[in-house]
C-alpha cells in the first residue's frame, strides 16, 4: 500500500499521517511507502519502517502533479488547500492551488492510468445561504465564497472522472474543524475554534459574531477517522454521488461556550472577548447550519454525539488532559 | 449597444443575431455594433445599418477570448459549446472548449474590467438522476454526463465571479430545444427533433428510445425569447443565485407523437421507425424530466404552453406553414 497525501505538513495532514503510520495498514493492505507534499516539507514521520518521499512544491505549478504520483500510489488523500478567508482575499492564489492545483493532480491520475482511491477534502462551504433549517442530501450547491465555488467545481470533476473510470474519487464535506490546535490560520471560521482553544490555554479569544450563530462541528481525531473511512468505501455501495455532506455537530457559538463552561467552569468560559467584525460576520451568515446527512451516516461515517465530546477531544489530544482554570 | 455572440453561426446563435437586427435594440438600447464568432465564420447579417465584426477562431485558444472582446461589449451571448454527445466521445474537446474556452472568456472579460451582462447558456444536463417527477429550483447538481459538468461548472464560475463583480452573469438552463431545424446535429437528444422534423418533411425518422421516456422542451423561438429576456434581467431582482432553471413543456415521446398526429395526421406520425439504441437510452435515463421553475417564471420567462404549440412554432418559422402529409 502506497498512500500519497497533499497538505501533509498541515494540520490534518500531520494527524493523518500519524494515524496511518500507528495504524500500520489501510484497507487491510500494511503501509509500504508515504509520499508527502505541501509548499513547505512535511516531516517525515516517526517510527514508520517503510519508504518516505517528502517535498516542498506548489500543487499548482505543471511539474507537481506527475512528480506526486510518479510512485504509483494507491490512496491519495487531497488535502492540500488553499483555506476560505485566504481564498477570499487573494482570489489569484486561491483559483491556483483549489482550482487548478486540484485539477492539475486529477490529471496527472488520469494521465497514469491507475485509477487509484482519490479522497478530496470538500467543505460545506460548497452550500450558500438561504437554506433550510436542516440541509438535506440533495439540496444544490449555490457557495457565496470562491473557496465554496472552487471545492464545489472539483468536487464536479471528480465524480465525472471517476464515472468515466479515471480515478476512483470520494469526495468528504467536512465540518468545520474544531478544535484546531495550534495558531490561528487563515480560515474565516478561525474563531469557531479560537473561543474553545485560547481559554483552555489560559489566554483571552476574540469572537467576531453574535452567539446565536449556528455551526457545524467535528474534531480533528473524526476528520481523519472520516478520511480513512473514505479511503475504504465500497465504490458500488457508493454509487454516482461520490461527494458527500459527512456528519457533525450542530450547534449555536452559545452552546459552544456553555459546554466550554461545563467542562472548564466559569473563569474559562469568561476568557471570550466579544468584538464583532463585518467580514467575518458576511461570510459566516453565508454559510450553512444543520444538516441531515443520511448518505454519509449508512455509509458509515461517525462524528462526535455533542460539542462537550469534541471539548474533551482537544483535552485529550492537545492538551494531555490538562485545562489551565 | 454592442453585442458580442460566440457561437454564432449555430441554429440558435443564427436566430438570435436576426432577431437582435430585426428588434434593433436590445435593454431599450440601439443597436451599434454586432460581434459574431464561432469556429466557422457567421454570415454578415443581412439588413442590419451596424458595425459587425465577424470572425472564425477557437474560443479554447487563448487568443480568441480577448480579441472577442476587445471592441468592449455590453452584453456577451456565449453560446459556443460541445453538444453533449460529443463533450461524451471526445472528452478532450469538450473540456476544451465548454470548460477552458468558457472560463477564458470570464477571464478575459474579468481582465477587461467593464462587468458587461454575460448571458450564459447552461442545459437542465447539470441535473442527474436519480431526481423527483418534478424538480424543485432548489435540487442539487450531480451531471451524468461530462457535457452537464462542464456547464456546471461554468454556472459555479459564473455565480462566483457575479459576486465579485467581475462580470454581471445569468445563466440559463436551457431546455432541449425542439424543433431543431436542419440536419441533425450530434446531441444525444437529437432523435428529440428528429421524430418532429423528419415526419413533416417527408421522410423517416428513428426513434432510439421507449416511447415512455419524458423529456423538457422549448422551441428556437422560445429560447431567443429567454436569451433577450435574460440580457435584460435586473440584477437585484435576480440576486446571488444568478443560474436559472427554465419553463420548457414536459412531456413523453408517446405524447410528442400524439401532438404529431394532431397536427399532421397519422400517415405523418407512422413515418417514426422505432430502433432502439443502448447508449442514447443510457445518457437520456441519466436526464431529467420535468422541473418545477418558480424562479425563472417569476422572473418573466416564458416557454410554450404545450407541445402541440412547439409542433406549430416549427411549423409556422420552418416550412412556412407547409407539411408534406
């Protein structure tokens, strides 16, 4: 089994890689060989006994593609991305990794001819306002950021490549992931992570919208149990529709912080600075709420059951159990 | 008022050019100046006192776009597409053009900076089974064919770059227009037309489908009335979902031929010789039926009331009244 993964030195990327290597195997085949890229070189990761090609390259430039897949891999996890605020502000960048990169890479596949397992990271930024309450599965894909559009024509290319049998392609929307560790990256949704992370931490966060905005959830541990889920899909289980609405937890920023509160107590939860800003505002109330993601659940796929779980994720993950109170 | 029509020299680009000359103006406007390309150069209009520059060229060329619009167009008619059964056989071509050609033209004129109306014509083969009967303005895109992923797309580019203000776009999801006139082309819904067509002017036509198979249809007539209709389309009015379904009449080839008989008698309607073909039943079962187009009829579009009134559109523009029974 050789797995390439693109975005491998972010956040999910670094998490997935350190699944696969712990877990040794994917669909029941043992991990012969990683091959990892993003703009800067992914570690190689510990404790793997296998091969490791690592690299430094932009997804988007013609030379990446077919030097990603020279190796023949059998999974690829396309990761790699341009985030929607980034996309947003710097539309030439973000056409160029999202857009073209994307396509570049589903190319390059079906240039080599191996129809491998192709999972793609969507987003539910490919639905836009209005919408109802409860999205359902087939509600149509009408984005209000370029990152949306851009996620949404990919996520078109990709099962119309694996209709015609270049590539065997999975597309996942994910949640909105939270809680991100580490810094705050460039994503519009950075805050929905930001509110948990920095009062955990001992530190003020900023929150830039009204608690009655609605969100849809999952942690980093569910994004990658999503992804290698992906990975093992039964094509003919999974018919035409290859692009997928995954599960999560809906929420409002207000039940965000009265689980913060439950888990951590008071003084955290008092840690959330309000300080609202339009942007950031006009973006998020473009985005969807709630979904009924029936496809994606008899499929298989499983998110946390409440925002306190996701909380204790991070605690758990990130944190080594320890809350600064 | 300039305008500027890629796909000119084809049947609906031909009518809508003398429809514009005859009408004189367009949104109110005279009418100065007529840009015409296509692969093969379109005819000089007759009896129009304008500027017209018409011109043969690829629009996947990376020339063409710019130099379309390089005399600075107010409204943009981009027709040029791969029909579908082509844009299925020969996938190089089909993404040249409705894909990179399309998205060459939204560049040049997002370079360009003028935000003229662009008026795209998208097809109902964005939509792919399974749907409803009838299908709701709201129903997700999933394309069965690589034709309806490419216009997909360019809905999804056009929305995006509307947003941003790069241009002022309208898309509209054509019905299968019927009654083509002349030769068949190589549309997997030509058999459509021809089981109209064929019998009227004497001659037989085949029939490669079950006769049960529905389908939504509109006349040359009516969709020039949607394309002038969709130049003047106020933005506001239209808001952020700018891609629109439009009326047709819905019906089954048994009721098509009925109408048939109706209006030409039933020595007419035998001239339909039945030989069914695997691949177009496979890629019209893959098509939609009937819609339910709130939108687009609140937004004043209009279709034929049934297709008996097709048949007579055919008639009356075609064969100047005359069937050859």
């Amino acid at each position: 089994m050789h797995i390439l993964i693109t975005g491998a030195a972010g956040m999910i990327g670094r998490k997935l890689t350190a699944r696969l290597v712990r877990n040794g195997a994917l669909n029941g085949r043992a991990i012969e060989k990683l091959t990892l890229t993003d703009v800067i070189v992914p570690d190689r990761p510990k404790g793997f006994s296998g091969a490791v090609e690592s690299f430094a390259a932009d997804i988007g430039d013609g030379a990446t593609a077919p030097k990603a897949i020279a190796g023949r891999p059998n999974v690829i996890f396309h990761l790699a991305a341009v985030v929607s605020g980034e996309a947003e502000t710097d539309f030439a960048k973000g056409v160029h990794v999202n857009l073209d990169g994307s396509r570049m890479l589903l190319d390059a596949v079906r240039m080599a001819g191996d129809r491998p397992r192709f999972v793609f990271t969507s987003s539910i930024a490919v639905f836009g306002a209005p919408f109802p309450d409860l999205i359902p599965d087939e509600f149509q894909h009408t984005p209000l950021t370029s990152y949306g559009t851009q996620k949404a024509m990919i996520e078109l290319l990709l099962a119309d490549y694996t209709r015609r049998g270049f590539v065997d392609g999975v597309g996942i929307r994910l949640p909105t992931i939270n809680v991100r560790p580490g810094k705050p990256n460039k994503a519009a949704s950075g805050f929905f992570s930001s509110i948990i992370r920095e009062p955990l931490a001992g530190q003020e966060a900023v929150l830039p919208v009204e608690d009655s905005v609605t969100h849809w959830h999952a942690s980093p541990r569910a994004a990658v149990g999503f992804l290698i889920h992906a990975a093992g899909l039964d094509s003919a289980q999974l018919g035409p529709r290859i692009n997928l609405t995954l599960p999560g937890v809906g929420c409002t920023v207000a039940e965000q912080i009265a689980a913060l509160r439950r888990i951590a107590g008071d003084k955290v939860a008092a840690r959330i600075r309000r300080a609202p800003d339009p942007l950031v505002s006009r973006i998020v109330a473009g985005w969807p709420r709630r979904f009924d993601p029936r496809r994606a659940l008899a499929l298989g796929f499983q998110a946390e059951a409440s925002f306190d779980e996701i909380i204790r994720v991070h605690v758990e993950d990130e944190l080594g159990g320890t809350i600064v109170s």
